[in-house]
C-alpha cells in the first residue's frame, strides 16, 4: 500500500486515476474539511472513491510510518491499496516503446539519494516532456511518498522505471538509437550541444557524480558553465537546465 499526503500530489493522483480508469483500491481519510479538502473529495466522490471523516489524532497515527517530510498530512491523506500489487514497469517494454518514436527524451538518475532532489527532479520531467525516468533499484532514493510530495503530484504523470543495473539500462537506450549525454563537469558547454532526435541524459550525485562505468558509455559530457564560488550547482537545478536547452533545440 502506499499513502500520498499533500494537496497537490493527491489531487494528481486523482487525476491520474481518472485518466487511467482505474480507481481500484484508492481510499480517503480526513479531518475538519476546509476548501482544498473539500475540492479533494468532491473529487473523490465523482469518481466513486470511498472517503472516511476521522479524527486528527487519528491521521497522525496513520501517517508514522511516512518519512517525517511527508507526515504533513493537513487533514486529508489518500491510500493507494494496490499500488505495490500493480505490475512494474520493465526496461526492456520501456525500450520497446520508445523505438517506435521518432523523437524521445529519456532521463537517468544515477546515485542520488535525497527524494526530494528526486522528486524536484520529476517535476522538471513533466514541464519538459520526458518521455521516461531511470532509476536505480539500489543506491538511489526510492521513497515514493517524498517523492510524490515533493514533485507536486508529477510523478503521476511521468513514467518511472526502477532497474537493477544502470549500465545494462543506458546499453539498451544506445542499442535503439539514443545518443546518451553525461552531466559532469569539463564537459561541452550545454548552450553547445547538438541533440539527437532519440537523447538520454544521466544526471549523478552531487558527491560523487555518475559512476565511472556510465560515465565510459556517454557519446557527450555535458557542463552548465557557472560563475559562483561553491562547486556545482544543486542537481536538481542543473537537471532543469539540461532539460531545458535539449528541449529548445
């Protein structure tokens, strides 16, 4: 089961619900209505889903077992019972499908850890088109509550696909014709670079950066020329960046 709290991540997961036509296992929770609650679940009940009033006390007992970020429920919280029976995405179909397009954009997230970079990072994905988001099983952050939160409800929206290994991910992307850019610094100014029609981007920690195997499968290392004192921007913020100069070329 998973538990999304936040107005905005529940009110995309309702939409997204919606447009899938599969309101299957979803449920609400909440406290002293105001008007954001209320929009919440007169949505909730176009779509027939089943809302419950309880107390406060009793939603933050609900809410204990989220990450602290996201135990902020504000009176309403939306359970998803089946989200973890729903079958996974698999690379190998993303891949599939992404062949058949004539321009894509893919994004990979290699190492990062904090959820809410992940979950800023997803927000961007939507505004810019991506078509689909990598991460990895392991060494990467995977708390879908914070995540969702913290993308505003994007992450209802983008297509995210978890893999066991990044580098046999990227192998794939090259194999049906994408040209693979890598963030790191000392790379080709980004203003510079020339897309392909088919492109993934690997965007790495701010620690450590991509790792050196995903880092020998690159066609392009790409920089975002800065001017300030610290080091590197929050990546996050450079992730935008990238996504936006592919986007306007």
């Amino acid at each position: 089961m998973r538990i999304i709290t936040g107005f905005h991540a529940i009110e995309e997961a309702l939409k997204s619900a919606e447009t899938e036509k599969n309101i299957a296992g979803l449920r609400i929770s909440y406290s002293k209505p105001g008007p954001r609650v209320k929009k919440i679940l007169a949505s909730a009940t176009a779509l027939e889903i089943p809302t419950e009033e309880k107390g406060m006390t009793d939603l933050d007992k609900m809410v204990l077992p989220l990450p602290a970020t996201a135990r902020d429920h504000r009176g309403v919280i939306l359970f998803m019972e089946n989200a973890d029976q729903a079958a996974p995405l698999r690379m190998e179909e993303c891949v599939k499908e992404l062949a058949l397009k004539e321009k894509a954009l893919v994004l990979i997230l290699d190492s990062i850890t904090d959820p809410h970079n992940v979950g800023a990072i997803i927000r961007s994905a939507d505004q810019f088109g991506v078509d689909l988001v990598v991460l990895p099983e392991h060494r990467g952050a995977t708390d879908f509550e914070v995540i969702s939160r913290t993308s505003a409800g994007a992450s209802s929206w983008v297509q995210i696909v978890l893999v066991p290994n990044l580098v046999r991910a990227v192998g794939q992307l090259k194999e049906a014709g994408f040209w693979v850019y890598g963030a790191d610094a000392g790379g080709t100014p980004a203003q510079d670079i020339k897309t392909s029609e088919k492109t993934a981007l690997i965007m790495g920690s701010e620690g450590t950066g991509m790792a050196r195997l995903l880092r020998e499968k690159c066609d392009t290392i790409v920089s975002i020329p800065t001017s300030g004192k610290l080091d590197s921007l929050n990546v996050s913020v450079a992730a935008g960046i990238l996504l936006y100069e592919i986007r306007r070329k």
